[in-house]
C-alpha cells in the first residue's frame, strides 16, 4: 500500500475554519459580503496568512495581490502543485463559494503537516484576487492577469460604481506584493469549488468530475433616449432608455432559450439614469452575461444579439451601444488530471459523476498557461450567490478528501 493511501482530512477543523471565516464581512442574511479589496477582505487576508503560516507555509504575494502559501517538497527545484481558490464574495454572497476551494486547501496542508507527510513537489495554495468581478470587473482578473489575458495597467484601472480604482484600492488595503504576476510555473493546478448548481444534490453524488466549463460573454449594453417629464411627454414623443433595456433583456433570454440545454442568459447588472420616478430614463447601462460549453453555440448567441439589438432599439427611438467587458472561451480541463480527480474518489468511496462548470472560476484562466482540473462538491437546492448558500460538512470532507489525494497523486508522496 503506498504511503498516504489512507490519509483522510479533519472535518471539524475544516469546518471551524470555514466558520471562522464566514465571520469576516457578514452579510445581512446569513452569508458573506466580503467584497475584494475592501476592509473585510483585507482582514480575511490576514486570518489566512496567520493560518497558512502555523500550517509551516512560507508566503508569497505579487502584484495583483493574489497569495501564495507554499509548503516545501523535498525537491526543491520541482515545479509546484498549485491549489486554492478565492476568499473575495459577492455582496449577497455565500460562506462556501471560493471558501471551500481555499480552506480545503489548507486543510490538505494541515493534514500533510500533522501526518508529516512529504512531497517531492512542492504544494502552494492560491487565493485568487477578485474572483468575482462583482466590484471590479471582469471577473477572475487576477487569474486573467496571471495567464497573460489582461495586462496589470488593465486590471489597475478597473473602476468600481463610486469610480474608485482597483490599482488604488488595493494600495490602500496595503495587499500589493512584489512578485511580477505570472513569473511562477506550475506543474499543475487542482480547483475544489462547490458546483453551484443542482445536479450533485439531486443526483445524490458526493463529487463532481468537471470535464469542462462554460465560455462566457459579459456584453455592456448602453441605450440612449431622452430624458422627458412622465407625466407631460405624449407617449409616440418619447424615447424611453428603459423600454429599450427592457426590450434588451427579452431577446437575450429568447435567445438562450432557442439553445436550451447548453446556454443560459440573463441580465443580472442595470443602472438607469436618472433614477426619478417622474423622468422618462434617459439612459440604461446593464451587462448581458450569455454562456455555454459550447463554442458555437456562444458564438451564434452573440452574432444574434448583435443582428436583432440595434433593430429592437431604434424601433422606439433609442439608440444602443455594446462592449465586451469580460470574455473566455468554454475550458476543457486536462484529461490526466481529470483522471486523477476521478481515481481519487473511486479510491476513497465517494459516489462521483462527471459535468461542466456553469460557474466561471479563476482555474479557467490558469488551465490555458498550466494542466487544471477542478473538483466539486454539491451545495443545498443548487443555491449559490446567495447568502442562503449552503453545504454539509460530509459534503466539504468529501471534496477536500479528494483533492488531497489528487495532490498526493501529483505532488509524489516522498518516502
Ligand atoms: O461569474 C461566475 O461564474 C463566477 O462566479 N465569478
Ligand atoms: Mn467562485
Ligand atoms: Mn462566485
């Protein structure tokens, strides 16, 4: 029997953590509001270096903030097993989105430690500046900047809604590092996640295999008309900015609806100006998020929203203006890592299915620059991005069991 088969994690220390945590930025209903770069983020920051450093880890940060906790292997000149996630949330967030990935992975750290378990590869754990893109969009853009998609003076000048910078913001927290972003190699990178979707639960497997993940479009639409008293304006005068986003929000969803199972469509992002209630808006900015794992069905839904858009605004005399502000195309993990993902839970017991990612996660940047694969576990209804986000502790063990073998697999155990 190879050394460190039996290895399993400490559920309740996995799960103290994570309720430790969940501690920094509440939200207002249970969950987390713990935005990036804000003071909540910056104190979960500091919880996780104190943690990574009494697991033994030496830290390393670079300039996008991101945090490297490394655990040494034996071979010091051998490329790193990365794993982690992301601890920043939504404003009506979950405790686990993100979480899970990253407190998982100090778990597989801390259990290494405890049973004084050596690797050949040295293992780092990652958490991911600004997953999310709620604040500062796009999302995943340390992860984007990391793999070469976005320069760092990009990513600096993204503006939250009060205009303030991410390259300030982040000065200000006092997170940025030295490290030029993307200057490590990886070996391989594992993401564990919860999969934010109902199929596990409902299927009752403990553990998703995910194959791939969806391509996603963020397309900014901006609709001009004028703005006119309600109550004095006759109707055919009016050009009404809000009809037009109206009108928008339709198509985008007929349009995902024509490509049902494999695409999804919403408008999740609106702000209308003026915002009085007797003003006829003069202007709407909302962002379509269009997705699927296809690439010809993310490519037909876009070309389509641009044929019909136009059209359906100068109807009623508004005019529309579109931008691309987040964009990646639908990931296929590495099959080797895949397989390994798969073996790890035939190996411990737990009940496993493959699927495909809806969510986007900082590992479908990364797979583009180094081998990823990604590990999910179920979460209550398929609820996520919602602070009502919820999963078991057997569910996180489970997860987190598996991907600490994936790593023993890939890092080497040492003997
Ligand atoms: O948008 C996403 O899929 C991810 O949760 N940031
Ligand atoms: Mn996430
Ligand atoms: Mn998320």
């Amino acid at each position: 029997m190879k050394h460190g088969q039996n290895l399993r994690i400490d559920p309740d220390r996995l799960w103290d953590s994570l309720e430790e945590m969940a501690k920094i930025g509440p939200g207002i209903a249970g969950g987390n509001n713990r935005q990036t770069l804000t003071d909540a983020d910056a104190e979960g920051r500091a919880l996780f270096r104190t943690w990574c450093e009494a697991a033994g880890c030496e830290m390393g940060l670079d300039r996008m903030g991101t945090m490297f906790a490394t655990r040494p292997g034996t071979d010091p000149d051998a490329l790193p097993v990365y794993i982690g996630s992301h601890l920043d949330t939504q404003p009506t967030g979950g405790k686990y989105d993100g979480v899970l990935g990253v407190l998982g992975g100090l778990e597989v750290l801390r259990t290494l430690q405890a049973m004084e378990v050596k690797t050949r590869r040295p293992v780092v754990l990652v958490n991911w500046t600004n997953e999310e893109g709620a604040r500062f969009a796009p999302a995943m853009l340390a992860s984007g900047v990391f793999a070469g998609r976005h320069s760092l003076d990009w990513a600096y000048d993204r503006v939250d809604a009060e205009g303030k910078r991410f390259g300030d913001e982040l000065a200000r927290i006092g997170w940025i590092g030295e490290e030029e972003v993307g200057a490590r190699k990886m070996h391989a990178m594992f993401e564990l996640h919860i999969e934010q979707g109902p199929i596990l639960e409902a299927e009752g497997k403990d553990i998703g295999v995910v194959t791939h993940g969806q391509g996603l479009r963020w397309i900014e639409c901006t609709v001009t008309g004028k703005e006119s008293h309600t109550g004095t304006t006759p109707m055919p005068m009016r050009r009404d900015a809000g009809r037009g986003m109206a009108r928008i929000i339709e198509l985008a969803h007929e349009i995902a609806m024509k490509h049902q199972p494999n695409a999804v469509g919403a408008v999740g992002h609106v702000e209308i100006s003026p915002k009085s209630r007797n003003i006829i808006p003069g202007k709407a900015v909302f962002t379509i998020d269009f997705r699927s794992h296809l690439m010809e069905v993310l490519s037909a839904m876009e070309a389509e929203f641009h044929a019909r858009a136009p059209g359906l605004c100068e109807e009623i005399g508004v005019s529309l203006e579109t931008r691309i502000v987040g964009q990646f195309d639908p990931p296929a993990f590495d099959e080797t890592l895949v397989g390994r993902v798969r073996a790890a839970a035939e190996h411990l017991g737990y009940s496993h299915r493959d699927i495909v990612s809806g969510a986007g996660h900082d590992a479908c940047w990364i797979n583009e620059v180094t081998p990823t694969a990604m590990i999910f576990c179920p979460c209550v209804d398929g609820l996520s991005h919602n602070e009502a986000e919820e999963i078991s502790k057997n569910w996180a063990a489970a997860g987190t069991d598996v991907l600490l073998h994936a790593v023993l697999e890939t890092a080497e155990v040492a003997e």
